[in-house]
C-alpha cells in the first residue's frame, strides 16, 4: 500500500515538475524575446532624439534655440515608464529561471532536494505581483506617451508643424509607444502564466 501511495506522488512529483519546467523556459525565451524587442525600440528613440537635437544645433558650442526643440516635450516620461518596466521584465526573466531549477529539483530522486509547496507558490506569486507592476509601469508609460501625440496631433497646424519641428509626430515617437505596449503584453503574458500556474498547484 505504502509503495502505491509512493508511486503515485512520485508520479504527481514528477508531472508538476514538468509542467513547471516547460513553463519555466517558456517564460524565460518569451521574456527576453520581449526585452529585446522594447529595447530596440527605445535604443531608436533615444538615438532619434539624439540626432534631431544635433540637426537643430549643427555648430557646436552654439545655444540651442529654445522657440524651436528639437525633441518632443514629455516624451521623456514615456520612456521612463518603459525602462521601468523592462527592469521589470528582466527580473521575471530571473524568475522564470529559477522556476525551471525548482522543476529540477522536484524530479530529483532524492526528496530531500524537493522544494516545498510553500517555496513553488510563493516564487509563483512574486512572478504573477512583478508581471502586475510591470504592466502598471507600461501603462503608465503606454498612456503618457498616446496622450503626448494625441495632443500633438490636435494642436498640429501645417504651417506651423513645419517651422516647429516639436509639433510634428514623428515615427521615433511611436517607437517609445511600441516599446510600452510591448512590455504590457509580455507582463500580461506573464501574469497570466503564473496566476495559473498557481491556481493549478493550490488545487
């Protein structure tokens, strides 16, 4: 009886550890897949913006004109947001990582190596909080910067869009946009993948 008792756990041992291991890495590749993406995005931006600032101001050592800017006001928030939450989603790829050593340890022969139930939920729960607040940050970020070209886009004027280069959107802008929605939908991925990882184990 003891045997087929031991037999059985060992059998639920080992499916969760490899539900838990194919997650694991799942995350870990979609996460960085996911930070590298957003982070082209920004390296763009911020190179964009670098460049129109050295077209506004060709002469070095020359006072930039402040009537003309020659990057977008507030779009410097957006990409605060963003990198906020591609932290975020750097520490999930962390996470998803150590889920994957957890799921070794629980097809490890020995018992002992097992990790308790409580240390699987609880690494599951930092992973659903840190997804949330990451996609918080992106939200943030997301709606900072669509609100910055909704504006823009209200207030343009032809004839003015062209002497003021601050008013035109610009396709740099948008990649500070895409970088935002692109860590909301890695965080929600994310979130999702260890709210239910969660649930599962609890049942």
């Amino acid at each position: 009886m003891q045997s087929a008792v031991e037999a059985s756990l060992n059998k639920k041992l080992e499916s969760v550890g490899t539900i838990l291991r194919a997650a694991g890495w799942f995350g870990f590749w979609l996460n960085l897949v996911f930070v590298a993406a957003a982070s082209l995005m920004l390296m763009f931006a911020i190179a964009g913006r670098s460049f129109n600032q050295a077209v506004v101001n060709p002469i070095p050592g020359a006072p930039i004109n402040p009537a003309l800017p020659a990057t977008t006001p507030g779009m410097g928030i957006g990409i605060f947001w963003a990198v906020c939450s591609i932290l975020a989603l750097l520490f999930s790829v962390y996470l998803a990582y150590r889920q994957t050593r957890f799921a070794k340890r629980l097809q490890h022969a020995d018992s002992v190596a097992h990790p308790s139930r409580t240390e699987v939920a609880q690494l599951l729960r930092l992973g659903a909080i840190v997804g949330f607040i990451g996609m918080l940050f992106a939200v943030f970020g997301g709606m900072t910067t669509l609100s910055i070209l909704l504006a823009k886009s209200l207030s343009q004027v032809q004839s003015v869009s062209v002497l003021d280069p601050s008013r035109t959107i610009r396709s740099l802008d948008i990649f500070v946009a895409l970088a935002n929605m692109t860590g909301i939908t890695a965080h929600l991925i994310g979130t999702f993948a260890s709210a239910s990882l969660f649930e599962w184990i609890h049942r």
